[in-house]
C-alpha cells in the first residue's frame, strides 16, 4: 500500500497529496484512526476522497493509506438475514465491539469466517463449466438456497469438488483453464459496488410482482424486474408502504436500504421484521431478508455507498435465478449526499444545487433493476425489481430528484397530503398516479386471475375518474342536480374508495390481501355497480338501493380471513342477487 498526506479536510472530503499511484474509486485508509474512504476525484498527485465515518478531529499531514482496491462488498453464504452499515459492515459484530455507539476505524469482516456451512456439489469430477454455472449449494437459510457459482472470469474443467463442511475462505472446488492453470475456488467472492454484474441479455417484464396491496396490484401494478418510485410529502406514508412492499411483495428476496432515514423508522425496521412471518411459508421474514441500516445521523458520505451496497447483493442472488426486491428509502436523502459533496468539491451546481449528473446517477442505479438472462449454461432467469421512494420538500414533485426520477421509473405511485390526513391509506393517490405496465399485464391477468379482470379494473378506474368530475359539479350546485345514474357512479366510487382503496396496514387480515381476495371484493362492488345500473333505469328508489343490507357485507368483506373468502362471497352474491330482486319488485 502507497501513502500519502492530508493536505484539506472539509467534513465528510478529505484532499490528499502525493497520492499518483492511486486511481479512482479506490478505497483508501485515513490517519491513524484506518477511516475508510474512496477517491471521487484525481487531479495530478491529488485526490479528493469521500469518507464514510466521521471526520473531527483530522487535519493536514495525517497519512492517507491507499489499498490500490475498488470499494467492494464480500458476497458469499451468511448475507441473508443480516443488518449491514452503508459499507456492509454488519452491525450486530460492531455493537458487540464498541457497545451501542459505532466508534470511528472499526474494522469488521462483512462475512463470519468462522462458520461452517455445508456444501453440497451438483457438478462432478471431469465437468466442463463456463462462468455463472451453479457448481454447488448451500442452505444459507430456511427458505434460500445459496448457489456457489463459478466467477466470471474462470472456466474449464472440474479437477477436484467434494461434499463436506467449509467455512467461505476454504477451497471448495478446482477448475484447470485451457492454459492448465490451477484455479481454487472458495465460496466467498469479492465484487466492486460501482460496477453492474454481467449477464446475457434482459428480458421485457412480464409477470406481476405481486405485493398484496389492493391499490396498487389493481391499477398502478408492478412486474417482476420493473422500477418503481413513491414520490411524497413528509407524513403520507412512504416509508410504511416501503415497508409492506418488503414484508409481502412475492420476491423470493428482500434488500432493504435505508439510506438516511429517520434513526426511529430504521428502528421500527430493525425491530418489527425479525418479528414478522412470511405469509407464503409461515417463517420468518429475516430468512429472506438483508438490512441495509444507514441513518440520517450517521456520515453522510455513507448513504451514497449504501445505494451501490445494496443493489450489488441483489444482483449476486438474482444471478443464482431469484426474484429479489430492493426498497430504497429514500433516494432523495441520497441525492442531498450527493449535493453535499458535490458543492465541497466546488462543482458546477445544476438546479437547486444539485450536480448536473443528478439525473445520470439516478438512471445508474435504477437501469441495474431488470429481468435477466444470468450468466452460465443452464438457462437461468433472475429479476431485480428497484422501488425508490422520493422525499420532495413540502411535497413539491416539480423538484429536480422528483423529476429526474419520474424521467427514468414506469410505475409512479403518488402519496396524497390530503388523503394522509383524510386517514386513508396507503395514500396513492389514483388520479394522479400510473404504471406504464399495466397494458401489459392485462392478458396475464386475464389468463391467470379471472377471464372479466381487466374488464373490472377499467370501469372501476373510469368509476373513479367519473367521479373526481361530478364532486366539481357537486360542491357547485349540490347533489340534487345530479341524475339517478351520476348518483349511482358517485356510491360506487365512493365504496371503491372506503371499501376497496382504503387498507388497514395494522389490521391483521386486512394488511395483506390475496390475488383471490382482491378479485373477488372488486367483482362484488362492481356487480353491486353493474345490476343498479340496469334496475335505476326502471325507477326504482335510490335512496332504498344505497341501503341494502349486502352493502354493509361488502364493506366488511376487507376483513375477512383469507379461509373464509370463498364462502363470504358466495353469500354476497346469493343476497345481492335476492335482495335486488325483492326490492324491484316491491317497487314494481
């Protein structure tokens, strides 16, 4: 390792001379202390270096001691169910060492190489393999398979590979290249966080990543490798519908970042999901789980490592041919770290001083999400679906980090002020918000949940666009005014607001609905919707048809447990149907 001086230090950026031997993006250690930092910037024999810990107390003529290494994270069996800092240093391992106050220059391995996992070979003595084939697994946790696969930049033929217990610095397999070169290979891999893992080619999104939120599987839905950002002022719920998406979305894999958020709500993380249980297979949650813990106290150099951090760990398990999740909260907080660093470098700044590569970095990082052909012989598919949410001051989605957000992401889910303080949630709010997938996922829809699906969704999404209209008219000239059929169009709406729409993130069978759940209760209120269009125009009392008994078991339907869904709605249907029929006749 090569050394050289500080010659600046300017909070989290440190300026080091005689420093010709380092290159961009390597990651250096500072002063005494062994801070870690990486080289942003090189200028003749100086580099600028962000730092990832705290920085008082330095001065000029401190040693800056280059590792001649990119900042990388260490992938290998052990990452599931861990609780990392920005730069993968697990938090658990530093508690232990310096008690519940992270003092400055810890060093901690980001992987326990102490544990022995129990490798399992599926490729024999004699194999020709090429890189990214799976030549053994590991059962890292209940639920996750660990697949061992073969580095990028090796292949050839297997010379020794045997079952047994190893920690991941153990030589588990070797591979003779084409030159008769030994290659030993151990579980643990090293990869730089700055550059995307390789793969064949990416595939069009084509199956819904289904997150057991009726608002948002129902008209703003989400695909398995597609982007996602949740724009919304302070209050409106961004972090807790971050949080539902990561306990009940269907990816096989959870990364959770949060990148400068409040110290409290990465608390609640932390505190709720090792508590949690996955509703597909009744275990916890961690066993699918990686916890990137960055907060807002913490350096704020740190969060922009924790996004690049984040999004690496994703790619290795979607290179073993899993579906993964990555929840960024919030990309905002890090777009601010950027700025800061960007101004102490005395850059150009773009608007509202943010850098002019705001934009660039953004698409960077959300261009990594995407479903993928992987690397290796067998024919493997894996997905990284990226949902960023997006803090705008006061709400304002005319910012830059909104806007170059927007620019980039499919599918917009826009948190509403009003509807936060109206008590409904999620606040998506259904007028303003899009996902470009949703033409897309119709037929699949159509074919896999119910024939009339799409149908559905249509007339309920006109129902509520109908709606918005008619309120003008209404605080106008009043209800009166309205026609029998407007006023049918605003009843409906309004059940697909409150009985729909409206879910209950704390109700315990109403915070996750089921594909079936979600079919069934919007067929219910569409029905409703349907056979008093056609009664209304015979005359009957409107006033009668708003309060029939089944409305109030529709509304109820929401909570419902998920073994009696099928018989509920059964009985919806028979009432429906027979309370309709008296009332035309009592009115007949």
């Amino acid at each position: 390792m090569n050394k050289g001086t500080i010659i600046k230090v300017s909070g989290p950026l440190i300026v080091a001379g005689g420093m010709k031997h380092a290159n961009m993006f390597d990651v250096v250690k500072v002063s005494e202390y062994g801070l870690i930092g990486e080289i942003i910037e090189m200028r003749d024999d100086l580099a600028s270096i962000q730092v990832y810990e705290e920085t008082s107390g330095l001065g000029p003529g401190e040693t800056v001691e280059t590792t001649n290494m990119p900042l990388s994270v260490e992938l290998a069996p052990g990452i599931i169910g861990g609780i990392f800092d920005g730069i993968q240093r697990p938090l658990e391992d530093m508690r232990k060492i310096s008690g519940n106050t992270i003092k400055r220059g810890i060093s901690v391995s980001s992987i326990d190489r102490s544990k022995k996992w129990d490798f399992k070979p599926v490729k024999k003595i004699g194999d020709s393999v090429q890189p990214g084939d799976i030549i053994g697994v590991v059962q890292e946790s209940v639920l996750i398979e660990h697949r061992i696969m073969v580095p990028y930049d090796v292949s050839g033929k297997i010379v020794h590979i045997e079952e047994g217990s190893y920690n991941v610095t153990e030589i588990v397999v070797k591979i003779q290249n084409e030159r008769n070169e030994i290659k030993e290979i151990c579980m643990l891999t090293k990869w730089p966080v700055r550059r995307q893992r390789p793969f064949i080619r990416k595939f069009a999104p084509d199956a819904p990543l289904v997150t057991g939120q009726r608002s948002i599987d129902t008209f703003f839905p989400l695909t398995k490798g597609g982007i996602a950002a949740v724009p919304g002022p302070f209050g409106s719920g961004k972090t807790v519908v971050q949080h539902q998406l990561a306990k009940w979305s269907d990816a096989d894999i959870v990364v959770y970042i949060g990148c400068g958020e409040r110290g409290n709500e990465m608390t609640d993380v932390l505190m709720e999901f090792p508590q949690l249980m996955d509703p597909r297979s009744n275990e916890p949650l961690m066993k699918r789980t990686v916890l990137i813990a960055n907060t807002s106290d913490m350096p704020v150099a740190a969060r922009e490592a924790s996004i690049y951090t984040g999004i690496t760990i994703a790619e290795y398990y979607r290179d073993m041919g899993y579906d993964v999740a990555i929840m960024a909260d919030s990309t905002s907080r890090w777009a601010e770290a950027l700025r800061e660093m960007s101004a102490r470098l005395e850059e150009m700044p773009g608007e509202e001083g943010y850098p002019a590569y705001l934009g660039s970095r953004l698409a960077q990082f959300y261009e990594r999400a995407g479903k993928v052909m992987t690397l290796g012989s067998e024919d493997r598919a894996g997905s990284i679906t990226a949902i960023g949410a997006v803090s705008p001051p006061g709400g304002d989605l005319s910012e830059p980090v909104t806007q170059a957000t927007m620019r980039i992401v499919k599918v917009f889910w826009s948190l509403d002020s009003s509807l936060a303080y109206a008590r409904h949630f999620p606040a998506i709010n259904w007028l303003t918000s899009y996902s470009l997938y949703s033409s897309k996922l119709d037929s699949w829809s159509d074919n896999n949940i119910a024939k009339d699906y799409s149908k559905l969704t249509k007339d309920a999404m006109r129902l509520l666009q109908e709606e918005a209209n008619l309120q003008e008219i209404v605080r106008l000239v009043g209800i009166d005014a309205l026609s029998k059929s407007e006023r049918l169009v605003l009843e409906a709406a309004r059940s697909l607001r409150e009985d729909f729409l409206y879910q209950d993130a704390m109700h315990p069978n109403d915070t996750y609905c089921s594909v079936n759940k979600r079919y069934k209760l919007l067929k219910a209120i569409m029905d409703f919707y349907y056979k008093s269009k056609e009664l209304i125009k015979k005359e009957i009392d409107l006033d009668e048809l708003f309060k029939l008994p089944v409305r109030e078991r529709i509304s109820r339907a929401r909570l419902v447990e998920e073994a009696q869904i099928n018989d509920h709605f059964r009985k919806i249907d028979d009432e429906l149907e027979s309370q309709l029929k008296h009332l035309f006749e009592v009115e007949a």
